[in-house]
C-alpha cells in the first residue's frame, strides 16, 4: 500500500526518531541496561574489585545467599522499613493534604513548614537526627523526659534503631507526598463534596468515600513514587547507624555496599543486588497489579 | 497566627442563622491549626535545632542546664567550620556536576520527548518501556555495577563520573512527552506550513510552549543531584572533586560527632542554597513538585 | 493563475481506506467549499493538498506543478486552521511574520509592509502587539487569516475556520471572507460541516460523503439538481422529504404511484423500464389545502413549528413523513386533516435502489 515517496517519508521520519533517541539510549544503555545485564553475569562468578580474574561459580553465590542469615536480615530490614515507611508517610500526608485544602489562613506557610525537609540533603538530615536523637544530650530524649516518659537509646538499641530511621524517614518524606496530594485535591471540582454535604455525608465518610477514591491515581503514583524514595535509605544508614547496632539496621543496599566495596566481592554483591532489583520491581508490580486496576480517574 | 475561639462567643446565643454559621466556619478552621500547629513546631524543629547549634558554645550543647537558646550567638562557629575543609571546592563543584546534569538531562530528554511524542516509528513501545524501566531501576540500585564501568572507564574519582550515569532520564523524558502531547497538533501543523522542520518546530513551537514543565523539571533535578550523597560518596576520594554533601559527610566523621557546633554551622551552610532559593522561589518549587508527573 | 487540480486522490490509514480518488478542479479566483458530515474525508483532503497529510494514491497540481509529495511549505499555500493555531508566546506580528522569516528572504520593510496591510484589511493594527490570549475569538480569527495573507500564497485553505465563533459573529465574519475573496482576487478552499456556510461562501461547492466526492456545482445547482439522495438531503433545511413510490411509464408521462395518491409526471424520464423510486420533495414545493378542497394528497399535521415569518408543518401520510412550508397565518392545526399538493414541474425523482437521481428529459 505504501508508495515510493510516501515509504521514503516514514523511513525519514524514523530515521529522525531513533536520531533523537540516540543520545539518552547510549546513556540508559551503558548506566542502566548493561549494569542489570552485567549483574546478573557477575552474579554466576566469583568477581573480586580491582582484579581482571573471573572463576565461573554457577550457584554457588545464590546457595551462599540461601544460607546467609544477615542476607535475610537485610532483606527483612529493607521490606520492614519500606512496609512501614511508606504507608506511614503517605497516611500523615493526606491528613496534613486534607487539612491544608481548605482556604486556611496561613496556609503556604503551613505548606512549606512541612515541605522544606524534601530540601534538606540526605547527609544533613541524617546528622542532624543523630544529634535529636542522642541518649545523652539529645532534644528528643529531653522532650520525652519533659513528658515523664523513659529516655531511649533510640540508634544505640537495635529495637529501636530501625524506628528511628523510619521516624526520620517519615519527617524528610510526608510534605513532598501532601504536595502532591494537595495538587490532587484541589482538581476535585468543589461541586462534589457540594452536593455530598446537601446530601448531609458526614465528613469522614467524604473522606472515604469521595476524596480517596477520586484522588487514588495520584495515590497510586505517590506510592510508586515512595518505593524509589526507598532506595535513599542507605544515604540514612551509612551516616547514622553504619548497619548497627548488631545489623539491625543493615539493608539491602548497605548489605551490597559492604559487600562490593568493603569486602570487594563484586560477584556476591551483584548476586544481592539482583535481589534488590527483583524486591522493587516485584513491589511496584504488586502495587500496579492491586490498584492500578482499581484507580477512578476523573473526567478522560 | 491562629486566633482561638473566644469561649465566651461560643456560649452565646446565637441571634440568627447567619452568626451561628459564621461561626462554626471559623471554629471549624481554629480546630485546624490547634491540630496544625504542634505538627509544625515538631516538623520544624531540626531546622531550628540546626541553627541553635550552630550558634551554641560547645559546653552549651552538652549542659542540660543550658537554656534553649545560646547564651551568647557564637557566630565564630561558621568560619570555624569552613576552615576545617576546602567548602569552597566543594561549592564549585557542586555547581559544576549539578549544572553539567541539568544541562545534559535537558537536550536528552527533550529530543528523546519529541521523538514519543511527536514521531512515529517501528518499536516507539518497546524503547517508551525500555525508557521507563530506568525510572524503577535508578542509578542507586545498580550502583555497584556501575561502579565497575565507571572504574574501567578511568574516570573514576573526577567530575564526568559524577554527571554521566544521570545525562539520561527516564523520569524527565515521561515528563516532557506528556507535556508536548498537550501541544495541539494544530501549531505543529501552522509551524510546518511556515516552513519548519521537526527541529524548527521543537525549537520554536513545543519548547517555548512547555517552559512551565521545563522548570519543573529542572527543579526537581537540581534538588536531586544537588543533595545527592550515596553516588559520589562511591566514586570520589579526593578533596578536588568531592561535593558539598560529601563534604559535609567527611566533616561528621573526622569530628567523630564531638563538635556539634561546627557541624550544625556547617549544615547551614550546606543547606542554604537551596532553602534560601525555595524561599525565594516558593510558588515555583512547590508547584513544581506539587504537579510533576500529574500533568 | 492559480490553479489546483485533484486527480484521484486517495488516503488511506494503515490500509484502511478514508478518501477514495478525489477528482476536483478548482479554478483561480474560486472560492471551493468542501462540505460534509463529520467524518466524510472533507478535512483529510484539505490537508493532503496542504502537505500535513501523505497522499496515499493520485496527483495533486497547483498551478499545473507535481506537488503530489512536496513538502508544505513549497507548494505556496496558506492555511488558517480552527482552532486558529496561533503561536501562544509570540505577538500577532510576530505570529504573521514568522512564517516570512522562516521561508523567504524579505528584508524587514517588506514584511512590515506586507503585515501593515493585511492588518489594515483586517481591521487588527491596534492588535499587533498583543498576544493570542489577550484576543477574543473573533480576532484571533482575524490574526489567523493575516496570517495567511501575508504569504500571498497561490492557495489558501481554511479548515473549519468559523465553528469555534459563537453564531452573531460566524455570520459577521462570514460576510468578512466574501469580502475579502472578492476584493483580493483569492483563490480559496475551504473546508465546513455546515450547509449554510457552503451554501453562502462557495462560488462552487464539492459535498463528500465517506471519503467520495457526491457531487460539485455552484448552491443553487445543488439545491435544485441534487445528482443523488445523499445531496438532496444534505442541502437544504429542513432537508427534502423523499417519498417510496411505484413508477410506470405512461404515454408521453409516467404515473407515480404512493400508497396514498397516485400522480402524472410530464415528460420524458432518463428510465423508462417501471420500478420502485424516491419523490424528492422541498417543504417549499408543498401546498397545504383545507381538506374540504380538492388536494392531490391528504394527511395528518403531525407537529408545527414556527420559523418567524413562515411556519413548518410536519405531515404524516401512511408511513411516511413530510415536510411542509407555509405562511404563518395559514398554518394548520395540530391532529388536523390537510390537503396537499406538489410542484410536480420541480420535485426529483430518484432510484431506490442506487439513490441516484434520475434526469428529467
């Protein structure tokens, strides 16, 4: 069916497209694709950093993870601080989202006040609740005495370690997440809840049964969006805990830094780094697969 | 700020419909920031902790008699701080790395946009989800093997390590395209008509139409790679190349958490550029973030 | 000069057909409306002649020249869209001159010359400086086709150009474009849904029908000598009521035979074999009668309308259903019995089976 001239226009324009491709696919070739690609290669060998030797291992890295305990520690850290974390975070800021959509005297300063952390570089925050969190002198051991409650040991106690980082987490994340749900919000057209309020719904069930589920698009990204924010933890661990104490802390990413970097056995590592790859993108699968289907969108 | 409700107008009678709905209204938005107002102070409180500190005398930070504020603002705790490390190479080269990003993610993710948005071509789903894979895989989880071919490069421990692994972007480019595919057709149509290529009519068309997304982008852009820790931390080990968060990182450890003060005046330092630019340009960043990947 | 000539031209997406081999000539200085129901290829066609959309099959000539696969900008057309397609972050000169600066080397003077008088012509001086969001619909339009002035382009072409405009000003801006065709001397295609738009701006009109060329005349040769039932119906509102009968030739006549009257027709018919056809009738060609009167046909007044100085009456006759125009004063009640009688010298005749219109010898 396709003529002469009209062939040549649709191979130029291809020829255009794969042109204007090409920069960011060399890129995404050489620091995404051939890294995953390459990770799976080294997880089948024995790789040590800084030497060109490589001993074809078969399984034998992935019968060592089976076996290892501090591997499955790091991996139940990892999901722990994740299951947690982001639920938690996503919880505070659609409360903190409700109550800022509304026109609430001093509202974009209430909006930034919560915000600002998502500023804060990763290393800053992290030291500074170190410093909060400090059994001795620390602010947050303080207050809690002001309240007649026991000082903790907070990053010192590896029961209390983790929640530590997920308080932390949870201050850096919720005002990015509210933004976007704010945004969310605020596309609600107001004759909705209008008409819910004439309808004499209470305001909690309008919460449930109207605002959720028109913003569960935006939910379901904010989600996605909190499982790559997962990744940062390490930034957390390696600045205030170093995996402590007793590994209570100890994650994925921490475990494959140890590994890689301090032992230099890149093919382990490459093995728990699969593991890694395998946990996000099995989580966002999941994710998509329960509420991708469920999601209301609004208008188109 | 926020003006509690006057006890007594709440047990007056209400005259008429109006008054009493009136003041449900403000009563309604009073509960609101007594519910607010100790969230703030706690989520604002590291900030203040940060420059309380950073003001502190070092046997003020570790008496539990010592007041909440110093006794005597220590500014000599700021110079201090930046004489420990060479903060302003680290300046620099935060700005080099951050701006080589942000100019290299901003020509990739433009052409590579127009191309899925605009262009027509054998196997454009299979590279979309290909391009969309990076924004589940991130550098942060293939940062080991990526190590190695940074390594085998020879460009470890210099700038180019720093800006190469993030010149494309997944996430800028699904940004981009989306943002181009609200561009009517029509202008493209009107463009070509005067007599532009596809290249005229992303330059002169789509691009000045797009600039909202652009800055958006280049906001959320600058914050993550300008904030960014764990990847130059693996690929830099020395002073000439080494960011500000980095900086910041090696002064905690050299210091072995003795001297908060230096520290927490160290942190301003590092934090600032940002927050003062957020401050500035408030409705700019937060609606920045507040609509990226809505559109 | 300035001459486009269409010779089967076709499109078709991924094999699917949407434009079957276009035949159209039109002239200089013509003023070429294509009209049709959403969907029939009018738009696609405009565009293949513009160079936004590939020809898939046949020849496309402006001013005798293969322009069948040139790109847009050098087949020295203009085209002003419906949306009007002006740039957002440029001024209305600035939007007029960017295609001067893109495709010819004019100096400066030249182009403000040129912009000055399309602006003069438009009435739109005082508007140059302003941006496309700070225009109303109805000099945005103006913008769009200073635009296209500009170029002096052997062609211009405007696709929908009036829809977006609320109705006052559609029939103001109407008037607009005859005006400028004719004191300008353009050549125009142009592409509308809209009967009455057709009908008033064409100095001949094409009517597609699903990617097929119906028929191409000048209004009133349409209206009055439709070639097929989709013409006839498509001009004309309320559209022409067509009515199943029985013909047999009869003499130098033929006799039309409706279950409810039967009829002569004079002359000689293009058929002379008998079968089923279609009676074309105009609501204009109607006279209603008081029953009492002697009437070719009766029927039941179904429904009226008024229409300010004429009243239209919907009539049922059996199974079918007619159209009727009649002064206000005599209009029928509803539910009342009516007489009727047609201008047999003018109504049409068509096939029933093919549509087609069956020529009056």
């Amino acid at each position: 069916m396709v003529t002469g001239p009209a062939l040549r226009a649709h191979v130029r324009e291809a020829g255009l497209a794969y042109l204007l491709l090409a920069p960011s696919l060399v890129f995404l070739a050489a620091f995404t694709y051939w890294p995953i690609i390459r990770s799976v290669w080294f997880s089948f060998h024995d790789v040590m950093l800084g030497s060109d030797k490589i001993f074809f291992l078969g399984l034998e890295n992935y019968q060592r993870l089976w076996t290892d305990a501090l591997f499955w520690k790091s991996l139940a850290n990892t999901a722990f601080y994740t299951l947690v974390t982001i639920p938690s975070a996503i919880a505070c800021a659609l409360l903190l989202a409700v109550a800022l959509d509304s026109k609430l005297r001093g509202m974009t300063f209430y909006r930034s006040a919560f915000f600002y952390p998502v500023m804060i570089p990763s290393v800053a925050a992290g030291m500074v609740w170190v410093f909060l969190y400090a059994p001795g002198y620390g602010p947050i051991n303080h207050a809690l005495a002001l309240f007649g409650l026991p000082k903790l040991e907070w990053l010192y106690d590896s029961n209390t370690a983790m929640i530590a980082i997920i308080i932390m987490s949870i201050w850096k994340y919720s005002g990015y997440f509210m933004l976007i749900l704010l945004a969310a919000l605020q596309m609600i057209p107001s004759d909705l809840h209008e008409a819910a309020r004439l309808d004499g719904v209470s305001a909690w069930n309008r919460l449930i049964h109207i605002t959720i589920p028109l913003i569960s698009p935006t939910l379901y990204f904010v989600i996605i969006i909190g499982l790559l924010h997962s990744y940062q933890i390490f930034d957390y661990v390696y600045v205030m805990t170093q995996g402590g104490p007793a590994d209570a802390t100890n994650v994925l990413t921490f475990y494959i830094y140890q590994n890689g970097f301090q032992y230099q056995d890149i093919g382990y590592a490459s093995t728990l780094a699969n593991v890694l790859l395998l946990f996000v993108g099995g989580l966002i699968t999941l994710v998509a697969l329960v509420f991708g289907r469920r999601v209301h969108y609004l208008g188109r | 700020m926020a003006t509690l409700q006057d006890p007594l107008e709440l047990s007056a009678p209400a005259t008429s419909r109006g008054t009493l709905a009136h003041m449900r209204a403000t009563l309604r938005r009073n509960w609101l920031h007594v519910l607010l107002l100790p969230l703030l102070a706690l989520w604002a409180s590291p900030l203040v902790w940060i420059v309380v500190t950073s003001l502190k005398t070092r046997v003020e930070v570790f008496d539990p008699n010592a007041g909440f504020l110093p006794a005597i603002a220590q500014w000599s705790n700021y110079p201090a701080a930046m004489a420990v490390a060479p903060f302003g190479t680290y300046l620099v080269n935060s700005v080099l790395v951050t701006g080589g990003i942000l100019i290299c993610e901003l020509v990739t993710i433009t052409l590579a946009a127009y191309a899925f948005a605009r262009l027509s071509f054998p196997g454009k789903n299979i590279l979309f989800t290909l391009f969309l894979l990076q924004i589940m895989f991130p550098i942060y989880a293939t940062f080991l093997t990526n190590f190695v071919t940074v390594r085998e490069l020879g460009i470890l421990n210099s700038l180019p390590a720093l800006i190469v692994p993030f010149v494309a972007s997944g996430y800028g480019t699904f940004m981009l395209r989306q943002a181009f595919r609200q561009v009517p057709t029509e202008l493209a149509d009107a463009a070509r008509l005067d007599g532009c290529g596809h290249l005229g009519i992303l330059w002169h068309v789509y691009l000045p139409l797009v600039k909202p997304t652009l800055v958006a982008f280049s906001i959320i852009a600058v914050v993550t790679h300008w904030n960014d820790y764990m990847w130059p931390l693996l690929v830099t080990n020395s002073e000439s190349v080494r960011t500000l968060p980095i900086g910041l990182g090696l002064l905690a450890k050299s210091d072995s958490g003795a001297d908060w003060t230096r520290l927490m005046a160290a942190t301003v330092v590092v934090v600032s550029p940002l927050l003062l630019f957020f401050v500035i340009f408030q409705r700019r960043f937060v609606d920045s973030f507040m609509h990226a990947g809505l559109k | 000069m300035a001459e486009v000539v269409l010779q089967g031209v076709s499109k078709s997406y991924q094999g699917r057909p949407t434009v079957h081999g276009v035949d159209l000539a039109v002239a200089d200085r013509e003023f070429m409306v294509l009209v049709g129901p959403s969907g029939c290829g009018k738009s696609t066609t405009l565009r293949m002649v513009a160079g936004l959309e590939e020809i898939t099959a046949g020849r496309l000539l402006i001013d005798g020249r293969d322009v069948t696969h040139a790109e847009p900008q050098k087949r020295d057309i203009a085209m002003v869209f419906q949306s009007y397609a002006l740039y957002p972050h440029m001024t209305a000169y600035r939007n007029m001159a960017f295609g001067l600066l893109k495709t010819s080397k004019l100096p400066k003077a030249e182009i403000d010359r040129r912009i000055g008088e399309a602006a003069e012509i438009l009435h739109i001086t005082h508007l140059l400086e302003r941006k496309p969001n700070a225009l109303s619909g109805g000099e945005r339009q103006r913008v769009a086709i200073g635009r296209a002035l500009v170029r002096q382009p052997k062609v211009f072409l405007f696709d929908e150009p009036l829809s977006n405009l609320d109705a006052k000003l559609r029939t103001h801006m109407r008037g607009e474009l005859k005006r400028l065709h004719k004191e300008l001397g353009l050549t125009v295609i142009y592409v509308t849904h809209d009967q009455i738009e057709a009908m008033t701006l064409g100095t001949r009109v094409a009517i597609l029908s699903e990617g097929r060329l119906q028929q191409v005349g000048a209004p009133m040769d349409l209206y009055m000598r439709p070639a097929n039932t989709f013409v006839a119906t498509f001009i004309g509102s309320p559209e022409m009521s067509l009515l199943r009968c029985a013909l047999r030739p009869n003499g130098a006549g033929s006799v039309v035979h409706h279950p409810r009257f039967d009829t002569h027709i004079p002359g000689a018919l293009e058929r002379a074999e008998p079968g089923d056809i279609l009676l074309g009738v105009r609501p204009e060609e109607v006279t209603l009668s008081p029953p009492e009167t002697p009437a070719m046909a009766r029927g039941t007044v179904e429904r009226t309308e008024l229409i300010g100085s004429e009243a239209l009456a919907e009539i049922r006759m059996g199974d079918d259903r007619l159209m009727a125009r009649t002064p206000v004063m005599q209009a029928p009640d509803v539910g009342a019995e009516v007489g009727l009688s047609f201008d047999m010298a003018r109504v049409r005749l068509f096939d029933a089976a093919t549509g087609r219109a069956l020529a009056r010898l």
